[in-house]
C-alpha cells in the first residue's frame, strides 16, 4: 500500500542525511567519514541501527555480517561498487541507499582528498567492524 505521508518523511529525512553531511565540517579519516555519512542509517556500530533507520522503507544493511553472508570472505569490490553507485546495484532497486560517489568526487574537487582513496578508505574500515 501507498502511504504518501511515509514517502514525504523518508523524503525529508534522507534530505537531512543529505544536509548534515554536506554541512558537517570535513574530516578526513575512514571512521570519521562513516560517521558523517552512513551511520545515521546503518548505526554507529554499523549493526543497522541508527537513529534513521525506522522511518526508511527498507532497513538499512547490518553491515558486521558481509564477510559471513559472502562465504567468510569479506566482498571489499562489492562494499565499494555500493558506496559509489547505491542501492540500485543490489538488484531490487533501492533508492534509500544513496550512491556516495558523486559527493566523494564533489569533495575531491572542493579540496579534499582523492575520493578513491576515501572510498577505499571506508571500505577498509567497513572490514575492520566485521564480526567474528
Ligand atoms: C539514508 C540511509 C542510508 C545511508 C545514509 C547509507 N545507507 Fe547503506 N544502505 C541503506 C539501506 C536501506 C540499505 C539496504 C538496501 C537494499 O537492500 O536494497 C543499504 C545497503 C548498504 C550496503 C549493502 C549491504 C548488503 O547487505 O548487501 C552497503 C555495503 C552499504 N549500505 C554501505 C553504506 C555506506 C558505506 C554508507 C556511507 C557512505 C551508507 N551505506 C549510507 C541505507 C543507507
């Protein structure tokens, strides 16, 4: 069912998201840029939990169960084809998961570092919360 009310609020929130991340003073570091762009949604101990993450259509990621979800072998391409390119790629179309790419370039271009050094960055960083 079609519930307009709900569409304008993930909506607005996903602006916020958008706002808040454009708006926080840059800090470059792979946690650093976690924080400021994911974990309003994917909670910041990226178990899927943020403060965000009841007013999305579809649940954000645990994003600590890759590795064991891909055969206990962390899929670090697919992570980075995520981030750059969104939800779509996953194959049921999602448009809640925003491809970051163009904003890492944006950045890159505002002066900050290569945004395939942060991608691969957050990538890295995304392996490290794995869990056990
Ligand atoms: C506005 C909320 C939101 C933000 C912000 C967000 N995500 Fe997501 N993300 C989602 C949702 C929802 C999904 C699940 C999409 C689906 O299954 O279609 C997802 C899925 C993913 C996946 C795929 C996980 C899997 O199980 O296949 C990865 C990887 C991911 N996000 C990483 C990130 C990273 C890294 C960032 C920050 C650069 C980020 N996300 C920011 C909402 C968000």
């Amino acid at each position: 069912m079609f519930r307009p009310h709900k569409a304008k609020r993930t909506m607005s929130l996903i602006a916020l998201v958008a706002a808040l991340a454009a708006a926080t003073p840059a800090l470059s570091s792979p946690e650093g840029d976690y924080l400021r762009f994911c974990s309003l949604c994917h909670g910041f101990d990226g178990t899927g939990k943020g403060p965000l993450a009841d007013a999305l259509k579809k649940p954000p990621a645990n994003l600590t169960l890759l590795t064991r979800r891909h055969g206990d072998k962390f899929p670090a391409e697919y992570v980075k084809e995520v981030i750059t390119k969104g939800g779509d790629i996953i194959g049921h179309g999602s448009s809640e998961m925003l491809p970051w790419g163009p904003t890492f370039s944006a950045e890159e271009a505002g002066g900050m570092p290569d945004d395939r050094i942060r991608i691969e960055g957050l990538v890295r960083y995304i392996e490290s919360i794995q869990a056990p």
